[in-house]
C-alpha cells in the first residue's frame, strides 16, 4: 500500500514540474519574441499561458500585459475583461490599483459614446471611492517600493503623483491620467 502512495505521489510531482516545465517554456520563449520584435507570437503564447490561470506562476504578469496589449490596440473589450481577470485573481497586488486606473480611463474616455452599465458605473464608483477615501499616497506606500509599477513584459512605467486637488497618473513618463474629486 505504501508503494503505490509513493509512485501516485511520484506521478503527481512529476506532472506538477511537466507543467511548471511547460509554462516557463512558454513564458521564455514569450520573452524572446518580444525580444526579437514578434508581438503577435508573444500575444499567443501570453494567452496560452494565461488560460492556466493563476495556477501558472506567470499567469500574473502575462494577464496584464494582455490587458495593456488590448489596451494599446484599442481592443477594450478585451482590455476590460483581462484587467477585470487580474483585479479578481490578484487583489492585493501592487499592479491591482494600476489596473483598475486603466480600467477608469477606458470607461470614462473611450466609452464616451455609449451609456455605462450597471456594472461599469459600480466599478467607476468603487475606483474613485478607493483613491479618495484616503490620500493616495497611503494606498500606494509601501517602505520597499515607490508609488510606482513596471509591467514585465511590455516595460511600461505607471508612476502616480497625489495633489491636494487631484491625482496624477503617468505612463512612461507621458500623463496618462488625471482625476480630480
């Protein structure tokens, strides 16, 4: 009986690092095409390893660069639904309040034709509500790391700056976003 404990346990680690091996595959050779300038291999090998959810260890990074990816080619459905996937799964990382900023600009700026949702208007409210119900510097503060986040995969440098009037947000040192109370 022990023995065949031991070989299900064998099988079962063994599966585990065949996975592991097949999603740090992936995720290298994810790098590599970015590296070499070939976006669209990256974006498939992203989505790949994003369907792993967060049990890959690189699920966390390659859910936000897919929802900068959206981003950038004004796909924001899609935007929406992958910053909406890594706010549910990674709640409490740093990247959370940066991803629910872009979220903030696509619905506020590049929804502006349409009508807002029920759900859209919720998550327009919780955000601002988040970012003002203390000074967001508070939010953002941690002793180790700045008010700062670098995507890893795409390099993209989100820095927030708190006025007394108003929040800052800039992407690669351009402005990104401004809001106000």
């Amino acid at each position: 009986m022990r023995r065949v404990i031991s070989i299900g346990l064998a099988i079962g680690l063994l599966a585990g690092c065949a996975t592991l091996g097949d999603s740090g595959r992936k995720y290298r050779e994810c790098l590599l095409n970015l590296h070499n300038n070939q976006k669209p291999f990256a974006i498939v090998r992203m989505m790949s390893l994003a369907k792993e959810g967060p049990s890959s260890p690189y699920a966390k990074q390659v859910t936000f660069a897919l929802g900068e990816y959206y981003f950038e080619s004004r796909d924001y459905a899609n935007a929406v639904a992958m910053f909406s996937r890594f706010i549910s799964d990674y709640p409490q990382d740093k990247g959370a309040i940066f991803a629910k900023i872009i979220l903030y600009k696509v619905i506020t700026q590049f929804k502006q034709d349409q009508a807002l949702d029920v759900q859209e208007e919720a998550l327009i409210q919780e955000i601002r509500k988040e970012l003002f119900s203390q000074p967001v510097f508070l939010i953002f503060y941690d002793k180790k790391s700045p008010r700062s986040y670098t995507s890893l995969l795409f390099k993209n440098s989100y820095l927030v700056y708190d006025y007394v009037d108003k929040i800052k947000v800039f992407r690669n040192d351009k402005p990104f976003l401004e809001l106000a109370p």
